[in-house]
C-alpha cells in the first residue's frame, strides 16, 4: 500500500514546486495544512480531471481513487489566478470542466495538458496571457521589506492573494518545517528549540492541527494512510 510522491524545485519566481504522484491500494491520505494552491491534473479510469487546489488551513482527511496518476504545479506565495480568486478556495477547490488528455479549458482559451518536464513553460504563457499574476506587495512582505502603504492595505492585499493572514502562513511553515525535522529524525526538544515553539504542548498543538499527526506518529510512520507531499524549503 502507498502513495507514490516525487517532487521537484523549479527555477521559477512563479512556482514553488512541481509533483507527481501514483496511488497504489491506498484509499485515504491526510493532507496537511499548506499555505500555497495549487492546479492539479489527474487520470482515472480514463478520465482526466483538472482542478484548482486552494489552500488549507489545517490538517484533513481526504479520499483518494485508488490506481489513479497526478501532476501539479504549487504556485509561490503571492501568485493568484483572478478569475478564480484564491480567497475563496481556502480548504476548497474549484473543478475545471471538460479536460481530455491533450487539453483543457482555462479562462475561454483551449490549454494543452502540461507535463512534469514542460511545467514552466505553461506556467511562463500563463502569466503572458494574463491568467496568473503576482501582488508585489506580498513578494514584499515575504522578504521582510515595508511597502509604502498602509498596514490595513497590506493585510487586505496579502489575504486577496494567498487566502490566509500572515500569521496563519508563519504558523503552517513553521509546522511543516517541523514535521520534515521530525522525520528526518531531529528529536522533538531539539525542534522546539530550532523553530521557536514555547514547550512540548505547543509543538503537539501545531503538529496536530497542521499535519494531523503526534511528533510519535510522524516518528513511526503510518504507510496505511500517508501523508500530502512535505517538503524542505
């Protein structure tokens, strides 16, 4: 039983990562809390589907088609498709119709299906064309710089573009990069140490929501329903 993960970084400003995976006699996962969206592609029985991924806000049961193919694209922080604003797909996600296995449709244009190898390149006319763009202000605030606008303005534009608070994204990264700590085999007082969590109790509050497992649990694994892709950023 497992789900099959492989993923890569991208030499993109606008991707934060591409994935594909494979679902072999596994009909649950858990998919942990993420700050980014993402546009998912997957083949079924024969049928391809295409879909936005918003984020999510905490850590959640989900089914999976068993012998199933998926590809996405996780887009950076800050990139935004208006049509489809992302504020309203926080722990949600919105289908696009009609896919088959060479195209699909996306904001009244025809799109060919894009691979693992070519995501780039789709990602790069998306933004020609307008169909994805970036707030500079969140790339601002990312970088720790101060905008030259309001706080009010600030807050507004960074949730219009990523769906969460700045406090909610320090949160899930924090409890993502201690999840990928603790399996990497970085005892738990060390993590707490590391990631500037206040004790025991609060490293587990996090773990719980965010990733839906225990620090033991992330340590012993759990191949019978395993985990959305985490990785080191």
């Amino acid at each position: 039983m497992a789900l099959k993960v492989e993923s890569r970084s991208s030499d993109s400003p606008y991707i934060e990562r591409v994935w594909r995976s494979r679902s072999d006699e596994v009909s649950r996962m858990t998919s942990v809390a993420t700050a980014h969206w993402d546009l998912v592609f997957w083949e079924h029985r024969g049928q391809v589907n295409v879909a936005v991924q918003g984020p999510e806000s905490r850590a959640s049961p989900a089914p999976v088609p068993q012998d199933a193919t998926f590809f996405g694209i996780i887009f950076s922080l800050g990139m935004s498709m208006p049509h489809i604003p992302i504020s309203r797909l926080v722990d949600g996600s919105a289908e696009i119709p009609d896919a088959t296995r060479r195209s699909f449709w996306l904001k009244g244009s025809a799109w060919h299906l894009p691979d693992y190898d070519n995501a780039e390149a789709f990602v790069r006319r998306m933004v020609r064309e307008d169909v994805l763009v970036r707030d500079p202000i969140v790339d601002a605030v990312l970088r720790g710089a101060s905008p030259d606008v309001s706080e009010r303005t600030v807050q507004r534009r960074f949730v219009a573009a990523t769906g969460l608070t700045r406090g909610a994204v320090r949160q899930i990264g924090r409890a993502r990069r201690a999840a990928v700590l603790i399996q990497e085999g970085v005892p738990p007082h060390d993590v707490i140490h590391r990631l500037g969590y206040f004790d025991q109790s609060h490293l587990a509050r996090s773990l719980t929501r965010y990733i839906g497992r225990t620090a033991m649990q992330l340590i012993d694994g759990d191949p019978s329903q395993p985990l959305s892709l985490l990785y080191k950023t």
